[in-house]
C-alpha cells in the first residue's frame, strides 16, 4: 500500500518551464526545464531532478524560490545561477573568512562583474 507523503497544489512532471512566470506555491516540479526566471516565484515548491539552463543574468533578474532541501536536493543549477548564488552569500555579513573563501571560488572579475550588475556598490 503506497504512503502519499505530500499533497501538491498541481503537479508538472517532464515539462517545458523555460518561460514560466507568476507565482506558483506548494507545486511539485519533477525533472521540469527552466530558463527565463524574470518574474518567478517558487514558493515552497519541490523541484526535484529538474535544471536551470538560465545563461543571461537578465534572465535571472526578478527570480524568487523558497530556500530549502527541495530546492536543491537532485536540482541542476546553471553556472551562471550557482555564481549568482554564491555572489548573494558573499553579500552577508559575518563568517568573514568562509565568504572569502567563496569569492575566490567565484574569482574577482566575476564577482566585481555579478556585484556590478545587481547594482551592489564596492
């Protein structure tokens, strides 16, 4: 007898989603495609096996997901999403020697180059 362990408010399974916009909660996205993030919101969504081929950093802007296991556990990040989010962790404060390490993960051009382009000022 099988357990339903969460009930999902819609379901997209293998589907297209590289031009998905509004806000979508408490939806399963299973092994799904994005791209153009402007004006997504993923809230409390499980996004399990799907990828973020997003390249543009225009196409990110205005992206918004709830942070959580579900949002990355089994999930593809793009290079340009995973530098982006390594960039909004170097923005914190505190743990001043691990948000080093990161931004010479990310390199210093790059991140002068995401820092500039979300308007953060040095």
């Amino acid at each position: 007898m099988s357990e339903v362990l969460r009930e999902f408010d819609a379901k997209h399974i293998d589907e297209d989603c590289r031009s998905l916009s509004g806000t979508h909660e408490n939806e399963l996205f299973f092994n799904c495609v994005f791209d153009k993030l402007n004006g997504l919101n993923l809230i409390g969504c499980d996004l399990n096996q799907s990828k973020f081929k997003t390249s543009s950093i225009k196409d990110a802007m205005g992206f918004s997901m709830t942070l959580s296991c579900l949002s990355f556990k089994g999930v593809e990040y793009s290079p340009l999403l995973f530098d982006l989010l390594l960039t909004l962790i170097t923005l914190s404060v505190g743990n001043d020697e691990k948000r080093r390490k990161v931004a010479q993960i990310i390199g210093p051009e790059k991140l002068a180059a995401m820092k500039r382009v979300l308007g953060v000022l040095e």
